[in-house]
C-alpha cells in the first residue's frame, strides 16, 4: 500500500513538473540554450542568486532555464529516476547546448546519465559548481565534464566563533544528510589543531529538526556556540522548515550564540558567517562557458578559498550576543545596521557616545561663546559709536552754546558800552538810547531762552517737570499763537494761515507749555522756510482727540535725519564750521516732545527734502476739577513767550 502511495506521488509530481514553467531567464532564439539543474529547491538563495548571477552575465547570448532537484524534500526511492523522466519530456527536442549543475547532488545524477543514449543529457557538455567532493573524471567523462570545485576551509570561521564574543570553547555544529554537511565534517576534523586557541567541537546531525532540539536541549550554554550548516524537515515527507522558523525555535531552547554558512539564517536572526557569493559565481560559471564556446581548453579548477567567500553578520544579532565588530573578517557585511549603529564593542559603544555627546557640547557650547562674544563685540561697538556720537554731539553742543551765549553778550557789552559813552559825552539821544535798550532786552531773553532750555531738558530727563492743567478752549490758545506771529512772518514776505474744524474744543492743558510749544514749531518753520513761502496751522477733532497740524513749504529733511529730530542737539540748518543758516542750540524740539507727552500726547513729523514739513500733534480730551484750577498761576504771558521764543530771529 505504500509503496503505491509513492508511486502515485512521484507520477503527479512528474505532471506537475511538466506543466509547470521553469525559471526563465533570458530567452532569444539564436542564443546557447542552458539549463541549470539546481541540487535544492527554488527557495534556495544560494542556488537561485548562482542562476540570476549567470543569467545577469549571459542574457545577451544565453537562453537560460532553470530546474530543481528539491532533494531535501524528496528522498522516497526512485524520485531521481522520476526527475530525470520529467527532464527527458520536457527537454528531448529543446537542443540542450549546456548543462550547469549546482551543488553535489544535481552534478552526481546528471553524471550518471552523461552516456545514457535514451536520456537528453547523452553526450551534453555538463558545466558544476558548488562540488564538495574532489571529482575523478575517465578519459570519455572529462571531454564533457568541466567545473569549479567547492573546497571547505571553515578555519576563518571557526576562529571569528573563538574570537568575536564572548569565550568559545565548545563548538557544536549542526549538520544534515547532506554531501555538502560531509565534507564541513571532514574539515572541522583537519583544524582542530590549527585554530587560533584550542577547542572542542560537537557534531549534532540529522534530518529532522525535533531530533536535532533534542540534543541541543540539555547542553549548558556557557562558554559554547552554534555552527548551523544544515537543513532539517519536521516529519517525513514534510518539506524543509524555513529559515525563520528553525532560528526562531532554537533560541527558544538555547542562548548559544548561533553562526551559520547559509546566507538565508543570517537574514532571520543567527549572528553571521562567511558564506559564499552565489552571484558572483555565477557570472564565472558564464565566462568559462563563454571560454568553452571559442574552443579554450578547460579544466576543473579548485578556485582560492575565499574567491567567492563574503562575510555577512547581522548588527541586531551582534548586538544581542555582545560580538565584537572589530574582531570580525575583512569587507565584512553588515545588514539590519542603521547609519548611526557604531562597529565598536558594545562597552565601547558607551563611551564613544559620551565623549561624542561631550565634544558636540564642547562645540555648542564654543558656538555659544561665539555668537554671545559677537553680540558683546555688537553692543560695545554700538556703545562706542553712540559714545563717540555722543562726544561729538557734546562737543557740538558746546560749540555751538559757546555762540550762542556769546553773541547776545557781546552784543549787550557793546550796547552797554555805546551807551556809557554816550551818558558822559552827555549826549542823550531818547531814540539812539531806545535802540540801544531794545537790543539788550531782546538778547537778554535770548540769553534767559538759552539758559531755561537747558534747564528744561534737565528736569525732563530727571522727571521733575510737571504741568499745570486747567480746561481751556484749546482753539482759541493755538489761534492766539498763531496770530501772534503773522506780522513777524510778513517781514519775511511768509503768509500764515490758521483753519479749525471746530471752534472750541475744551479739554485740559498747560496753557504756557502748550503755547511754548506752538511758537517753538511755528519758529521753526520761518527759520527754514524761504521768502513767499506759507505755513498753515490746521486744526481738528477726531474722536477723543485733538489734532493740531503745523506745515511749511520750507526745506524738509532727509529720512535718515527725520529718525533724530527730537534728539537733544540735533540741529536741522547746514552747518559750515562755525557758519550757519540758522541760531539755535538743538533743543527745542527735545523739550517740544517731552512736554507733549506731558499732556499724555504724541507728536509726528512728515517731511521729504525740498518738499516741506508735517508736523502732527496729537492730544487727548480730558477735563480736570475746577478746584485744582484755582491753584494755578500762570507765571508768563503769550507775550513773553513770543519774544523769548522768538528771541533769534533777527533775519534769515
């Protein structure tokens, strides 16, 4: 009975080969027709990385197809017979140029059928790879047979095992069945005595992976490793367990680190090994094809050890069993590593970030020091412009109250002087002595003028000025004012225009500051503007404000000016040495300011060069107690301001 079930097994399995389609990889009609016959199945990557590495090299004149023993999975007796059956159906009229075989089992059968005239392997060229064994070709044999030898030599690895992690001094390496897992056997028995420190080693070999558990199960974990080489199935007729599955259950039963010469064990979780390039191989087996077809004589070769050996490790793995980067071969290859993963010992790894975590503070913080040292360079350097700025603001100033204090005093001497002559030639002229008076008086008051500024910007600074607010109709006071000056403003040929939106807007302010502060903005629009010129004062209210607008269509000033007009000293004539257009020690408008805001107002200029000048007061509406009106005295008259204010204007 089961020797039926077999039969019947094998001849679906035939059918099912025969409908279904190979590997193919490249295909054109004029081209060499290979077929590689693979020892595993189609999940093999060893085997399948050999078939896209040959069929990458050659697909612009190879047409490659591919088959797979799966002799892992079917072992039942008279399989292979079946597998070469289905090859004769399937290949008979596709002219097979060339037959590649990978690995032990696959070049073992396709030999044995090389001088079967009822087979389509009769008198083929057979190419191997991946042969374990030293192969022994007769004389007929080696006409069709040619290949690369795949020779053990574990000795890198056996010392990467010793040396890497932690101290190894058991090694118990598990094989299967396999040709392949026979010879890593007989090479573990040859360095034994040639490793880098003396070891033991434990072969735990089988087919099925539950035996396999069983033996691992009861060794102790200290001071040992794992060396997986084979592939196991979990029943009869089972296929191979994958790759996941079998490292997933044995670091369910052990903590022994676990290598491997399989590249797809790496992938899911064993640390590493030194496994051989499929790819690579495969585009050698290409060139010596390629070398068969222009008539080279070639031979078997038994390439260097590592010509196709690269060692692949994986970070997470390393990382779990604390294996030492710097211990591992040359051109290692990492996967699962991140850009930031250090290849150092993991105690290292510690450190280094410290001290990186120290040096990137040591940059930041210089960085730091930096930027701060170049805002403190700023600042002093803006401290010693301002100083310097204000040394020859200074020096300006005394410059310019020098004049300014000297020239009413000469002129009052002189006048003095002329006077006493005239007292003792006793010549008494009431008109040439009035002359005489009026120009002491009004130089006086520009010497009072000079002298209270400067007292006023003091107690500005030092918040000692205070006003004294009574409600008044602030239209009638800035109309005053503004009257007060139009005949001044006619020797001059400049016409002033007063206008109101409203005729009386009550609100509470210093009567004498506010008309100091008029007559101060309406100097200096005769000042600077020329002859036939006009200047209007606008009044309005808007909201709980009262605007007060003050224009001329004098010279302006340029923005860069505009930025410091209500700075003390800040002088708007040009200056020419000790020339200038204009009197005036730079004052005004500081005091102009500081006694609008007095009142809780503001004040804003618009001007351009050339083109006039704006200025806009603005006052809020406010009433005060009638109470605290009656202790104010106001201590000057309108026309004591006018002549103080307008002191030096003599001509323009």
């Amino acid at each position: 009975m089961y020797k039926k079930i077999i039969l019947i097994f094998l001849i679906l399995s035939t059918v099912i080969f025969i409908f279904i389609n190979p590997i193919l990889c490249y295909a054109n009609d004029n081209n060499k027709k290979i077929l590689i016959i693979g020892s595993y199945s189609p999940k093999n990557k060893w085997e399948v990385s050999i078939t896209k590495g040959f069929g990458d090299a050659g697909k612009d004149r190879y047409t490659v197809k591919a088959e797979f023993l799966d002799s892992e999975s079917f072992e039942e007796e008279g399989y292979e017979e079946s597998f070469i059956n289905f090859l004769n159906v399937k290949y008979k009229d596709s002219n097979i140029d060339y037959i590649v075989t990978l690995d032990d089992e696959a070049f073992q059968l396709i030999r044995s059928k090389l001088f079967d005239n009822q087979s389509f392997i009769y008198e083929k060229n057979i190419i191997f790879a991946g042969v374990n064994n030293y192969v022994t070709l007769s004389n007929e044999e080696s006409k069709y047979i040619k290949g690369i030898l795949e020779i053990q030599d574990n000795l890198e690895m056996i010392n990467t095992i010793l040396t890497a992690g932690n101290k190894v001094n058991d090694i118990y390496l598990l094989l299967d069945e396999s040709i392949f897992c026979k010879t890593v056997k007989e090479n573990f028995e040859n360095l034994k005595d040639v490793a880098v420190v003396p070891f033991n080693y434990h072969i735990i070999q089988g087919a099925y992976l539950d035996d396999i558990k069983k033996q691992i199960e009861g060794i102790s974990p200290e001071n040992a490793a794992i060396f997986l080489c084979g592939t196991y199935k979990k029943d009869v007729g089972d296929g191979v367990v994958s790759s996941k599955s079998l490292i997933d259950e044995l670091q369910e039963i052990t903590s022994m680190p676990i290598y491997t010469k399989l590249e797809e064990y790496i992938y899911d979780g064993a640390i590493g090994g030194i496994v051989n390039d499929g790819y690579k191989l495969g585009e050698v087996l290409c060139s010596l094809i390629d070398n068969l077809i222009i008539g080279s004589n070639i031979f078997s070769a038994i390439p260097a050890h590592d010509t196709f050996s690269i060692p692949i490790f994986n970070y997470k793995a390393m990382s779990k069993y604390d294996i030492n980067p710097l211990k591992l071969p040359k051109n290692t290859v990492y996967i699962n590593k991140k850009p930031y993963d250090l290849l150092l010992p993991k105690k290292w790894i510690a450190v280094v970030w410290f001290v990186g975590f120290i040096i990137i503070l040591g940059v930041c913080s210089l960085i730091y020091i930096s930027i701060v040292n170049k805002k403190v360079a700023r600042k002093n350097k803006m401290l010693l412009l301002e100083s310097m700025e204000r040394e020859k603001i200074k020096t300006d100033f005394i410059v310019t109250i020098s004049h300014e204090l000297r020239t009413p005093l000469n002129i009052i001497i002189n006048a003095t002087n002329l006077l006493m002559i005239k007292l003792k030639e006793d010549n008494i002229d009431v008109k040439y002595f009035q002359e005489r008076l009026t120009y002491i008086m009004k130089n006086s008051n520009r010497l009072r003028r000079y002298i209270n500024n400067l007292i006023d910007v003091s107690k500005l600074e030092m918040g000692y000025m205070d006003v004294k607010l009574k409600n008044q109709n602030i239209v009638n006071i800035v109309e005053e004012v503004t009257l007060a000056i139009v005949d001044l403003a006619k020797k001059f040929d400049i016409d002033v225009i007063f206008d109101t939106e409203e005729e009386e807007i009550i609100t509470a302010i210093d009567t004498l500051k506010i008309e100091r502060v008029i007559l101060n903005l309406l100097s200096n629009s005769i000042k600077f503007s020329k002859n036939g010129r006009r200047i209007f004062v606008n009044m309005k209210k808007k909201e709980e404000s009262v605007i007060i607008e003050i224009s001329d269509e004098g010279m302006g000033m340029s923005e860069e000016f505009k930025t410091h007009l209500f700075e003390k000293f800040k002088r708007g004539d040009v200056n020419e040495g000790l020339k200038r257009q204009n009197e005036g020690s730079g004052l005004g408008l500081f005091i102009v300011k500081g006694l609008i805001e007095l009142h809780n107002g503001t004040i804003d200029i618009i001007s351009k060069l050339n083109e006039g000048t704006k200025i806009i007061i603005t006052l809020p509406i406010r009433l005060v107690n009638e109470k605290e009106n009656d202790e104010f005295i106001v201590d000057s008259s309108l026309e004591y301001l006018f002549e103080m204010e307008f002191s030096d204007i003599d001509k323009k």
